[in-house]
C-alpha cells in the first residue's frame, strides 16, 4: 500500500498594509511609515521593502523588524532632520508566501522640513553690488511639494518704501515638475521697475502643500536678492584753489568735497601725474601742495560703487612766495614787463639819437 500524503492548498494572497504616512501625502513633521504583512504560510526570506527618492535614488534608512502573528511589522525611524533627506519618495513593499502568492503595494510621499531652496545662480553677480542699468531679475524657487499658487507674493523694497508686486504686470511666474516631481516656479522681475537711481531689495512669500512657510529673507535660505542702481557720477567740488592762480605761500593745504548720491567706491588725487596722499573727513578731502618754481597741475578721480568715473582738473597754478618766480610765472604780466621795458629801451634810444642830431645841428 501507498503511505497516505498532506498537502496544503493555499490560494490566499498575504495581507500587507502600509500605514504612518498617507500615499501622496506632504509631510513636515513625522515621517515614520510602518509596514506590516502576514500570511498563514509567511516566508519572511521572501519580503522586499524598498524605499527610494526623486533626488536622492534608493535610500536605506534606519528601521526595525518587529515579529507578528503569521508575519512581521517593518517600522522606519522618524527620518532624519537633515536638508538632504527632503524628497519625494516613493514606497514600495512586497511580500510572497510558501505558494507563491504575491502581494505587493506602493505609496508615495514626500518629507518636507525645510520648504523652498531658492537659485539665485541668475542673480549672483548684481547681489549686494550697485550697478548702472537694472536688468530682469530671474530666480527660481524649488519645491518637493507645491505652492499654493494664490498664497505667492513678491514685495520689492526701494529706498526702505515697500510695494506688492502684481503678477502678469510687474513679474511672471513658469511652473515646471510637479505630478511625483519635485515643482519648481521661475520667477521673471521686469527690469522697467529698477529704471531708477536707489537701493533695491526683493522679498518672497509663499506656502507649500506640506503647510511650510517660504521666504527668501530667511537667514537659513541664505538667498536675500539685494542691488543698488546708480547712474549718477560723483561729484567733486574744488573749495579753495583753482586754475591760473598764483598762491604766496610755501605749502598750499586745499580741501576738495566729493559725494555720490548712493556710495562712493574710490579716490584718486594726482599732483603733477603722480597720485598722492590725502586725508579724509566725512565729504571732505584735504591734501598739501609744497611749493615749486614752476605751475603745477591737480586731477581728482572720484568712482562710485557702480563704476561711474567722475576726473577733475585744475590746472596751472602756483605755489610760491618768491616775487621773482611770481613774475616770472605770471605770463601776461611777464610778456607785459618785457614789452615795456623794450619800449622803454627803444624810445631811450630814439631820445639819445634824437637829441645827439640836435647837439650836432
């Protein structure tokens, strides 16, 4: 006789549950999912877990294996606070029994704990820096979750006075990703509303699905958009000397007042083509001209912070106390002197001739 055989007939598919975080769900507290799965003929040897992000591909995060009834519960710690680990992330367990009975689920999820990141590569070289002509102001703001579209606002700052910007009017707004992609919004500035001398600054407002609040003049963001425009050169103004003026005095101290209506970035005093030393307080400038035998010339170059150059010259002037070099430094009064003292010379001559032919007659 044959030996009677068991066999076990199991066409039931294995019970698994994803639970803790809700598929396509925007978190900014707790992301903890929690897997559990079971099966009258459990083969733990056959369960897959894996996580992965858009960003950050298959992660292995820390977890922990907690035994069940006819299976087991996987539960992941609480991820980890870190800038890195915000991402969209997609969850997917499965699980096949001693039949070969497979059950499989997915979810997907996002953590987001620290909002926006904000590109300002379009920007960094006008930031913090002033310059002569404004141009669009392009940045892009970066989202594992999307904003709330009516909650966005832009406020530009200028000269301390703050204005809301009107989208479709002042600046426009391109919206990519989103759909199990991370959204990013590119916003376009119109440079018409830097058409002025003053100091700028542009502020971001907005709100995630996560319930994050976003702005760029978080220090955290570390992408404060700020810029002066100036078209205006520096001003120089020669208070005590000018040109074609003869000084009696053995050192002439001079003070020159230079500003600039936003900053004044650097200035150059040359004395006779070599650049010298000077004192500074507040707007004023004061150097000393030693004495010279000869007229001596002064150029003043004042640049602001936007590259706008503003040269001043004077020129032909003297410093001296020696009558003699005054005269002679004097042109009008020298050519004059010579002038007389030829006619004096000739009409002497005449005189003598004159009155030699007289003598003689």
């Amino acid at each position: 006789s044959v030996a009677g055989k068991e066999f076990v007939v199991d066409l039931t598919a294995p019970k698994l549950d994803i639970t803790g975080v809700a598929d396509k769900s925007a978190n900014n507290g707790e992301v903890a999912p929690v897997i559990t799965y079971s099966d009258v003929n459990f083969n733990k040897d056959a369960v897959s877990i894996v996580l992965s992000g858009i960003n950050n591909g298959k992660v292995d995060y820390n977890g922990k294996y907690t035994d069940a009834e006819h299976g087991q519960t996987y539960t992941y710690a609480n991820f980890e606070k870190i800038q890195k680990v915000d991402d969209i992330y997609t969850l997917t367990a499965k699980l096949v029994d001693m039949a070969g009975n497979e059950t499989e689920k997915t979810i997907t999820f996002s953590a987001n704990r620290f909002g926006s990141v904000y590109d300002l590569t379009n920007v960094k070289d006008i930031i913090s820096k002033y310059l002569q002509n404004g141009k669009d102001i392009v940045f892009t703001e970066t989202n594992v979750d999307s904003l709330e579209r009516e909650g966005i606002k832009i406020k530009l700052t200028k000269n301390g006075t703050p204005t809301d910007l009107v989208e479709g009017t002042d600046y426009t707004v391109d919206v990519t990703g989103g759909n199990g992609q991370w959204s990013v919004y590119k916003y376009t500035v119109n440079k018409k509303l830097f058409a002025d001398d003053g100091r700028y600054s542009l502020s971001i407002y907005s709100k995630d699905a996560a319930g994050n609040v976003n702005e760029n003049i978080d220090e955290t963001k570390e992408a404060e958009i700020s810029f002066g425009i100036d078209k205006t050169k520096p001003v120089i103004v020669p208070i005590d000397f000018e040109s074609d003026v003869q000084y009696a005095v053995d050192v002439k101290t001079v003070s020159v007042e230079i500003k600039d209506n936003l900053v004044l970035e650097t200035v150059k005093i040359y004395l006779n083509g070599k650049e010298i030393e000077y004192k500074v307080d507040g707007e004023t400038y004061t150097f000393d001209i030693p004495k010279s035998n000869s007229k001596q010339d002064v150029k003043i170059v004042a640049v602001d912070a936007a590259g706008n150059e503003q040269p001043v010259e004077v020129n032909d002037f003297l410093v001296n106390t020696n009558i003699f070099v005054r005269w002679y430094n004097n042109t009008p009064l020298f050519i004059g002197s010579i002038i007389g003292v030829v006619l004096l010379a000739l009409g002497l001559t005449i005189f003598l001739v004159f009155f030699k032919k007289k003598k003689e007659a």
